[in-house]
C-alpha cells in the first residue's frame, strides 16, 4: 500500500471520531479569539458609527432637501445638484483647491522625500526624528497665527528682513497672488516632518543587502536612488500621496485664521466654502450638496491613485 493511500485512511477513519465525539477543531477557540476581537473593536466601531457613519447618512439627506437648521427640511431632489453646476463661486473654489493641492504636495513630497534619504543614510537618531516630527505636533492655529504675524506687510519679521535687503514689502496673505502659494507652503512646513517619517518607515523596509550588491555592481547614489529606492518605495509613497492629497483637499483651519478665504475669493477653498455656506448662511442642504460631490471627488482620486501606483504589490522580494 502506498504512503498516500495511507494517509487518506488514516484521514478519514480521523474525522469520523472526532465527529462522533462532537470535537470540531478549533472551533471554541475561535469563537473566542472572534468575541475577543469584537470587544476590543466595539469601541471604535461606536465611535465611527456615531461620528462619522450616521452624520454621513444624513448629510446624504439633506443634499436632496432644503435645510436652514430654523425649518423641517423639504425635498427637493436633484435641484441643489443642478445648482451646483452653475454655481462659478464653486467652481472658483475647486481651481483654488487644486491650485493649493498642486503646490503642498509637490514641495510637500519632494522635500519629504529627500529629508527621509538624508535620514536613513546620514542618521537614523530617534532625537533627530523627534525634532523633525515636532512641528507636525502643533496646533495648525498656532502655526498659522505665528506664520500670520511673521509675514505680516507692515510689521513682520519676514518683510522687516527683506526691507534690510532692498526688497519691498510682500502682502503674503494680503495678495491674490501670494496668498495660496503662502498657506500652501505653511502646511508644508507643519507636515514636513511627518510626512517624511512615513517614507522613512518605507525606507527601513528595504533590504540593505540590496544596496550592497549596487555598489559592488559600481552604481552610484543617485543612481541607486533611481533604480533602487524609488521602485521599492512605491506602496509607501502611493499611501503617502492618498493621506496628503486627502487631506489638502479638507484644507481649511489655515485659510480660516488667516485670510478667511480673501482677498477676493482667493483663497475660498472648498472645505472654508462648505463652512461658509453651512454655518454663515445656513444653506444645510446646498452644503451638503457640495460635501457629497467633495467626497466622491476624493473616492475617484485616492482609487486612480492606488491603481496607478499598484499600491498593492511590492518589489520587495
């Protein structure tokens, strides 16, 4: 008799004995380790349901209806959709989003990128790493509130520097020029930090005998970061380009501390627009109209994103 044949006995005289019994493998354990799981994610669960899942439900509602917060909402379908369409304040305000989109993340990633290099190559110092991450540990407020008074036209330390140098005052916020630019290169500086700690954590993941057989093959630095670092750090960088471009479209503390989206509407970024509309004329419905399009804009985004990068494979090997 062969050993599979065996094998396939000795499986199958098994399995009827310990159904006999009532003995199913593994199956109390599981149970357990599944109840175990479920109360340790309840909490979480509780809190998502409450304050994200349920107020997303009902501003899908209320987009179909006529809301003012002081009267019962009445339905009203598509219609706030359609006057979406022919709205230019909204419009205007996704080119300013875009414009602030463009500019944050291309320093934003390029610095980022080049500062968590410098990191795993030069120092990998947990002191080094707590300094670079500190400014992303303070209050977007207070960021903008202290980079508000230090460019300030007329008595910021920036323009007093400049004066010193003969360049006249720049209005850094008081220009529809400079204002995006500006709050776009604010927020950099806040995120920098973390945003670089997260491709360093990408950068530990890649084997170092990789980068020994580069230099034995005589491949200098910047060619190894061309061909070798990049490639494997592209689930990293396609996660790290879905957090930030998610999060500078929601954009919106910066603006409303600064220059509550003027001079001249250009500075209106959607999210400081939704509130403007919600909160200052009391458009629930209209608002949340814009909210659901502003979601299903960064649903297509953040999905085009990771098919693009193929976030989900690794050339690690």
């Amino acid at each position: 008799m062969s050993l599979t044949s065996r094998a396939a006995r000795t499986r199958s005289s098994v399995r009827p004995s310990l159904q006999v019994h009532g003995y199913r493998p593994d199956s109390d354990g599981t149970r357990r380790e599944r109840l175990t799981a479920l109360l340790f994610i309840l909490p979480a669960l509780l809190g998502f349901s409450v304050f994200y899942f349920w107020p997303t439900l009902r501003g899908l509602y209320y987009s179909f209806t006529d809301f003012d917060v002081f009267n019962r909402p009445t339905w009203v379908g598509l219609d706030n959709y359609a006057a979406l369409l022919d709205d230019p304040t909204f419009w205007n305000a996704m080119k300013v989003t875009v414009q602030y989109v463009v500019i944050n993340i291309g320093t934003q990633t390029v610095l980022a990128l080049l500062l968590a290099v410098l990191l795993h190559r030069l120092t990998r110092s947990v002191l080094v790493r707590s300094v670079i991450v500190l400014p992303y540990l303070i209050s977007n407020v207070v960021v903008a509130l202290v980079f508000y008074w230090m460019l300030d036209a007329q008595i910021g330390i920036t323009n007093q520097f400049l004066g010193w140098v003969g360049v006249d005052a720049i209005p850094f916020f008081g220009s529809q020029d400079w204002a995006i630019p500006t709050i776009a290169l604010v927020n950099t500086w806040r995120h920098l930090g973390y945003t670089a700690l997260l491709i360093f954590a990408g950068l530990l993941m890649i084997p170092d005998h990789v980068y020994e057989a580069g230099r034995v093959d005589g491949a200098s630095e910047w060619k190894m970061f061309w061909r070798i670092t990049l490639p494997l750090l592209r689930p990293i960088l396609a996660l790290v380009l879905v957090i930030t471009v998610v999060g500078s479209f929601q954009a919106f503390d910066t603006v409303a501390v600064t220059t509550a989206g003027g001079p001249a509407d250009a500075t209106k970024v959607i999210q400081y627009y939704i509130f403007d509309l919600a909160f200052q004329r009391y458009q629930f419905g209209y608002a949340s109209a814009v909210s659901v399009v502003l979601f299903l804009i960064l649903a297509a985004v953040a999905f085009v994103q990771l098919r693009l990068m193929r976030a989900n494979e690794s050339d690690v090997a």
